[in-house]
C-alpha cells in the first residue's frame, strides 16, 4: 500500500497540485502478483553481440514480445543493453544513443538492464574503463527514469554468457515487479550451478526454510512470500512475541520456533527443529534484528553489545553451527538482512551500522565456503522500508528519509522479501558473497 502522500499526488487534483508546486511525484509501483506479465510491453534487446542475438532468441522462447531494433512511438515494456565485449570507452557510444532514441517511449514501471562485465576483472586499462564507465552510466540512468521505472545492471563474470543460467534468473527478477524497489544496483552473476526453475509461480516448492524474527514486519512479509513461493516454513522469534509469531505461523501453515537468537545453543535447535520435523534445512533467512540509536558520545555498553549480539555475532555463531551439523540441504541458501545504514553511515546508528556492514562482511567471507557445499550465502540491504521500526521515526524526519531515493517513496516489506525469495532460489545458484540493496537508489552514500 502506498504512502498517503503518494496516494494523494496520484490523484487528479493532487498530481495538478503537487506539479504546480515542483514536489515529489512518487508514483504507485507495481508489484508482483503470481500469474502477471513478467513485463508490460516489449522488450528491445540493443547491442550487436552474439551475446546479444542470444540473448534475444532465449527472451522469445519466454514468450515475451521481443525487437532488436526500437519501432518508432512503440510503447515498451523495458530495453536491456548487452555491453558484454566492450573493450574501450568510445565503443559505449553506439548502443548508449540507440538506448537513448526509445527512453521517451518506457512505459510506466519499465525496466533498464545492462548485461556487462566487472570491471574488475578486465585485463587492459582501456577494458577496465569500458566496463566500469557502465556502471556509472547506469546508475545515473536510474536517477533520470520517471513514473516508477528502474535501470539496474548485471555482472557477467569471467566464464558467463548472456544466457548462462544465472544470467537468465537475475534478468527475469530485474524485469519482474518482483524488483520494483530494486534501482541503480549492480548483481555479479557466475557460472556456478543455477537454473531458472520448473514453475516459476513455485520456485522454492519442496524447500524448507526458516525466517528469524518472523513475528511481524519485514519477516513475517519474508515467511508469507517464501510461503507463496512454495517453501516450509519454520519462524523464529523472541517468547515474548510467541502470540504474533504462532498467529504468522498459522497463516503461512508453518512451525513457530521460540526462542532468542543469542542463545548459545540458538543454531542447535533450529537445526534440531528442522531436523525432526522435515529432515533437513535448505534455506536460513537472518532477518532478526534491532536498533539502539545513540550518538557515540552517548553510547552505553548495553546498547552497543545488544545490537551487535544479535544482529551480527548471533548469526556468525548460527552459521557455524549450521555448517559443523551436516544437515544442510544439498545447495544451501543463506540470506541475510543488512542495511544501507551499514554501507552509507547513519548519524546516532554507530552500532547498527558495524552490525549491518559485519553482516556483509560476513557474507563476502563465507562465500567461498558455501560454494564449496554447493551452496550460497549473500545480504539484502534494505533502504527506508515502511515498518513499524520506521513509523517511530518522528513526521518530519521520517518524511524526509522517504522521498530521498530515486523513486522517491519508502519501500514496503515485500519488496525486501521478493529479492531474498529470489537470492533463495535455484535461478540464484550463480550468485554468492554479493550485497543486493532494496533501497529505491538511496540518495545518500553507496
Ligand atoms: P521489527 O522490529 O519490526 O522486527 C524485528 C523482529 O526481530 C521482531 O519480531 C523481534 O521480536 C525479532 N527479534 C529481535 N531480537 C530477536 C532475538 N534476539 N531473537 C529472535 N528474534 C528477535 O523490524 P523490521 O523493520 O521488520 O526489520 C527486520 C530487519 O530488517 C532487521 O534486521 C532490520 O535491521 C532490517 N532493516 C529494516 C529497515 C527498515 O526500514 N524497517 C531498513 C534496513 C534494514
């Protein structure tokens, strides 16, 4: 549900209103519902690869309207840009411009995605400056996009192609209204097993997952879409919200599992549970997680230790566990919920932001472990998402956090649970370490 402001500049007299006055003009986004469109128009695959001819056939076998060339006033649905074999910044001309002649006809909601190659991994300064000149080309991009459309790239690393399998799953979710609080962000995708699954309304069917703090807000939104998707779900949370954590349980047909995450014995018995009840574990969803704002000058030991007990060091420790107990599914997802906080920085948020940037630094460590399982462990980082954590923040300020994005509007908690259902799933296998943000391109940091 939209925000009352973004209700009211979408009304007749409100956008006349709003207009006038050179306000915000945030606009209702679309969001996944099972059986939509995967896109509203056409797509326009742009570029002169065999990357991009690939690419073009597999999206028709989508059945999805395809071109390779823009038709004149032709509403479309999204263009993709495959700059996969750029070698030099002068080279970025071609497809950039022809991109630029079909921008004034992207439909409401439409989508950009670059198909391009880290920068990282170039082996010339000429192919490194090609490479990275994309990113910041799409990311300026997104800042121009209008009326809820977002632009967001894909890193094929070294070995991938524009159909690899995990190629195909990052652009089916960035095309989708799955991603829709997903803007001017980049995903590194490899060639390691994946897959786009065999229904794609079910793709977690057969899967058992568990969600810590799934007693309300962005968790409970995390079990109801890994439920949608087809999984088993085990919620944890603190005893004292067992009634809303057995009432979210009830709901998404799961198990309730009550307990504090910084217990010692706290990876123990969700593996113990999972175990009993459904033989294995497949996919662990660290969601728990607290603020304690205090300036640092004003910071006590309780409030440091408190947010860094549980919104780090809690799941380090369930982690550990989890990988020493030998019952983990054979391809192992991992995600966990970071925050812009921990990449940007958060005035009277010290602690929470060495909790949030732990959590993806732990991510980025661990990868190479779980990909040697099979498996995968990346972060979400959520940007201002419209919760009961955030309704406390006061009007005016709250206000302000809001509009700062490029979309101009808070998240709600199932964008945030849309992207972690997708890093969850088989489509997913060839993306590991990585922090995806869900932030509306925050204006501020990263
Ligand atoms: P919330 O406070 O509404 O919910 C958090 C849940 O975690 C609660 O049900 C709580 O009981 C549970 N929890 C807390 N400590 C626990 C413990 N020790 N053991 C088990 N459960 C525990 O918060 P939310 O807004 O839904 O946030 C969820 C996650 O998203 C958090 O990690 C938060 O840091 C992160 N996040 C939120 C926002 C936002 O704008 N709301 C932005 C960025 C990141």
């Amino acid at each position: 549900m939209a925000d009352k402001y973004t209700q009211l500049v979408n009304s007749g007299l409100g956008r006349n209103l709003a207009k006038k006055l050179g306000l915000p003009q945030p606009a209702v986004l679309r969001r996944y519902e099972p059986g939509q469109p995967l896109v509203t128009g056409p797509v326009v695959v742009v570029g002169d690869t065999a990357g991009a001819d690939k690419l073009a056939a597999e999206l028709l076998s989508w059945d999805l309207d395809v071109r390779r060339h823009a038709v004149p006033a032709e509403k479309l649905g999204a263009i993709i840009l495959v700059l996969d074999e750029v070698e030099h910044p002068a080279e970025l001309e071609k497809p950039v411009l022809a991109a630029a002649g079909s921008l004034r006809d992207l439909r409401p909601g439409g989508r950009i995605i670059t198909l391009s190659r880290p920068a990282a991994e170039a082996t010339s300064p000429e192919t490194a400056a090609a490479r990275q000149g994309v990113d910041g080309f799409l990311r300026s991009l997104a800042k121009e996009l209008r009326a809820g459309a977002a632009g967001n790239g894909v890193l094929l690393a070294d070995g991938t192609t524009s159909i690899s399998p995990s190629t195909l799953g990052a652009i089916r979710f960035f095309l989708s209204a799955r991603s829709a609080f997903v803007d001017g962000q980049f995903l590194k995708v490899s060639t390691e097993d994946g897959g786009l699954p065999a229904d794609p309304q079910r793709p977690l069917e057969g899967k058992v997952a568990v969600v810590t703090g799934a007693a309300r807000g962005i968790g409970a939104q995390i079990a109801r879409t890994l439920h949608r998707d087809g999984a088993t779900l085990i919620l944890v949370d603190i005893p004292a919200a067992g009634d809303q954590l057995a009432s979210v349980a009830n709901e998404v047909r799961g198990t309730a599992l009550q307990l504090d995450i910084t217990g010692e014995d706290a990876g123990q018995r969700i593996i113990g549970h999972a175990v009993q009840r459904h033989g294995r574990l497949d996919i662990v969803v660290h969601n728990a997680g607290i603020t304690r704002d205090k300036l640092l000058a004003n910071m006590d030991q309780a409030r440091w230790n408190s947010v860094i007990n549980i919104n780090i060091a809690a799941q380090l420790r369930i982690n550990e566990a989890l990988l020493q107990s030998g019952h983990l599914g054979p391809a192992p997802r991992i995600v966990s919920v970071a925050s812009t906080s921990g990449i940007a920085g958060n005035r009277g948020q010290t602690n929470y932001a060495a909790s949030k940037g732990g959590v993806m630094g732990m991510v980025r460590a661990s990868a190479p472990l779980f990909a040697s399982l099979g498996g995968t462990i990346n972060a979400v980082a959520p940007g201002f998402i419209e919760t009961e954590m955030t309704a406390r923040i006061p009007l005016a300020v709250r206000e302000v956090a809001r509009r700062l994005n490029s979309l101009q509007q808070g998240g709600l908690p199932s964008d945030v649970a849309e992207t972690i259902a997708f890093l969850a799933s088989d489509a997913a296998g060839g993306i590991n370490g990585e922090v995806l943000r869900v932030c509306g391109q925050n204006l501020v940091g990263a």
